[in-house]
C-alpha cells in the first residue's frame, strides 16, 4: 500500500498486491478497526485522488477515468464513472460536491 487518506475517523487506502484495490477501514470508539470491502478495479492503474466522510474518488487508468465510491457501514459502491480528458490536479469539497479541477480541460464535479 502507498497511499492512505484519512476523513471522519476512516482511513482509505490503496493496494496493489493481487491486483489494484483500495478500502476504507474504520477506527472505531474503542480503537479497534474495521475492515470495509475491498474494491478492486482490476489491471488499469489507480490513484485515490482525495476522501470526505464516506466518499472517495479515484482516478482510473491514468487520466481515463473518474470513479466516484461511497461507503455505508464499510461496504463500498460506485455511485458514479465519469471519463476524463484531463488528470485532476486537486481535491476540493464545497457545498454538496466535490471538484476536481483539470486545468484546460475544464471541472469535473461530483454531488455529495
């Protein structure tokens, strides 16, 4: 694992042994963790680009695509795919979405 991201008391990160995934696990009251799903999305590259609360989105085969998961009690679903011209420079929330900017390219939003 290389990259953890924490938001809200989870912490998510990404694996690349057997295969590219990432999960979202939960500390607990008492300080014990909780695993979620493990999401894998197969062969292509991944970068988790950024996390809020039960979200997070991951930038799919480089600049290719835009994967928006939301977790509920640890089990994760793609809420949203959205391709992508442009590889998204920075993570920002604002009032019920998250925006991912891609220079040129224009802004890719993601409703919370």
């Amino acid at each position: 694992s290389f990259n953890f991201q924490a938001s809200e008391g989870r912490v998510y990160y990404e694996s690349y042994a057997n295969g590219n995934s990432f999960q979202q696990v939960t500390v607990n009251t008492d300080g014990s963790l909780s695993l979620g799903d493990r999401i894998d999305y197969g062969p292509a590259y991944g970068n988790l680009l950024g996390v809020t609360g039960d979200h997070a989105l991951i930038a799919i085969g480089g600049a290719g695509a835009v994967a928006h998961y939301q977790f509920t009690d640890g089990a994760g679903s793609l809420v949203q795919l959205v391709g992508s011209t442009g590889y998204p420079s920075r993570f920002r929330v604002g009032d019920g979405a998250i925006y991912l900017p891609l220079g040129y390219y224009g802004l890719l939003t993601f409703p919370l």
